[in-house]
C-alpha cells in the first residue's frame, strides 16, 4: 500500500528512480521449468514413455508397445491487492507513485522464477511440491518406470561436495540414465545450478578451460559446455546438474490465467483523500516434470 506517508515523493523538487533498482526475475525460470496452459481447473497431464527402438526382423511379428506417464495438476490462486491514497496521488512531486503502483503485477514473474527454483531446491523430498509421475520425489535413489524394461532402479540424487571430479561423477551417471524402453536418453546436461557460496567454484568448472585443481595445465573438457546458473533460492551447498535445453524440463509451470489486473476502483470514503486499489490476480502452480532432467549433487 502507498499512504501519504511517503514525505520524500511529495517534496517540492524530488526526484525518483535513483535508489530502487527495478526487480527481474533472475535467473529466469525458462532454463528448469517448462509452463502448459490449462484449459479447465483440474487436468491430467498425459504423456507416453520412450519410443520402442527397431528390433531385427526375424520372420516372427512381435509388436511392442509404449509406456503410459501421468500426472494430476490444479492451479492455485494467487493475488496481489495494493492501494494509494488520493493525497499520494495529487502531491506526489515525483509523478511515479501511480505507475509503480499499476506496475505491481509485474511481480508475478518474479514469484514464479523463485518458486520455480525453490521447488528445484526442494525436489528431494515430496513436502512442498509433491511428488512426480512416479510417485516419487524428483531427486530420488529409486526412480522405477512402472512396467520398464530396465529392471535395475535409477537415482538422480547424491551427496557430494561441488568440484570437478564430483560434477563428473554426477554427470556419467546422468548420461546412463535410461527411459523405461531401457534405452539411454543421452540428454544434454548443460546447466549448472548452484548457491550463491558456489558460484566461483562453478564457475572453475564451467568457463576455466584448464583443470584448476592440477598444476600440469591438464585440459577441463566442460569448460564451455556448461553453464553456471545462480540462485539465491538453493540450500548453501546445494548444486544441481539440468537438461536445460530438453522441451521438458524438471519444474512444470501449470497456468491457468495468466496475471491480469482483475479489479481498480477508487474508494472516496478512505482517509486521506480517498485510495485507489488495484488488485492483481492469476492462477498457477508448480509440479515436477521428467526426473533424468535434472540430477541433484549436493542437497
């Protein structure tokens, strides 16, 4: 809310956009969530598993079939109410408060990139966000396509202390991951999101094109090939390695209406001039997506 309690804006001569850095969602949750629009309040996302790769015809017709992914979502409702005051509005000295007050819902896409990292960070249990197609947590030691041709069970999660030979680790294991055909997936793991207290040794692992940790100028065949990603919204130590360029990503964006101004009005009966309310709403949530999208080093 914006009373007339603003002194400063409503002096002669003041001038504003000078202390308050406009905030963007950063990082943007494009790399880890992928959003689907919702065309009723509650939906089944429905998906089918690998494809059969081809077997060797052998006089003998043997058809394969294809596994079925689901997964439940509902939006939540969400809603940002904000006011000004009339006597804010004829004094301001600024002629910003108005606008920044219509520019609120702007926060929306703020609320939806840390959300979005939250769940990531959160993806090891099912407390916050649920869990995903197979009932499971996303990051997990015992992840089991029902009906799936391997038979061993995957994990995507462990507990190592970020640095090149541990990102390596975690990295082979991403690529052997298998779909429930039992065929690799051979994604491209090409993002990695850590912690603010990460981010320089990240950053060793990403763009050094040596080997930091050797003296013999050994070569680090990642650098280039991964980007570091820093978000505020991970646990400290937390690193996490992503598929960020897949259609699918780990974190799915369910929108059902997109944020919108729902309602303004002008209440002449409030002190202090009357307020002006501008009440911003939408209707989303947040859900895990394909689990060999993302591979959790350290939680």
């Amino acid at each position: 809310m914006i009373s007339g309690n603003v002194p400063q804006h409503l002096s002669l001569l003041a001038k504003t956009g000078f202390l308050t850095t406009a905030l963007k969602p950063v990082p943007d949750w494009a790399p880890i969530a992928t959003m689907f629009d919702m065309t009723a309040k509650n939906q089944t996302l429905v998906d089918l598993g690998g494809a059969p790769m081809p077997a060797r015809n052998r006089g003998k017709f043997n058809a394969q079939d294809f596994i079925e992914k689901s997964l439940a979502v509902a939006p939540l409702d969400w809603e940002l109410p904000v006011f000004i005051s009339g006597n804010a509005v004829k004094d301001d000295q600024t002629g910003s408060l108005l606008a920044k007050v219509r520019a609120a819902g702007s926060n929306f896409q703020r609320h939806m990139a840390q959300t979005a990292f939250q769940a990531l960070n959160d993806g090891d249990a099912t407390t916050n966000y649920g869990a995903g197609y197979d009932a499971l947590a996303l990051f997990s030691n015992t992840h089991a396509d029902p009906g799936a041709a391997y038979t061993t069970a995957q994990d995507n999660l462990d507990s190592l202390t970020l640095s090149l030979t541990n990102f390596e680790t975690v990295r082979v294991k991403a690529k052997l991951a298998k779909d429930d055909q039992g065929e690799f997936t051979d994604y491209n793991y090409d993002a990695l999101v850590v912690d603010p207290t990460n981010e320089r040794l990240a950053k060793q692992i990403t763009d050094n094109p040596l080997d930091s940790t050797t003296a013999n100028r050994a070569t680090n065949p990642y650098s280039g090939t991964v980007r570091t990603i820093v978000s505020p919204k991970l646990d400290s130590g937390a690193w996490i390695l992503v598929a960020s360029s897949e259609v699918i990503k780990p974190i799915i964006i369910v929108m059902r209406e997109q944020p919108h101004l729902e309602d303004a009005w002008k209440d002449p009966e409030a002190p202090d001039g009357g307020r002006f309310y501008f009440n911003f709403t939408a209707r989303y949530n947040f859900y895990y997506g394909d689990w060999r999208t993302a591979w959790m080093g350290h939680s």
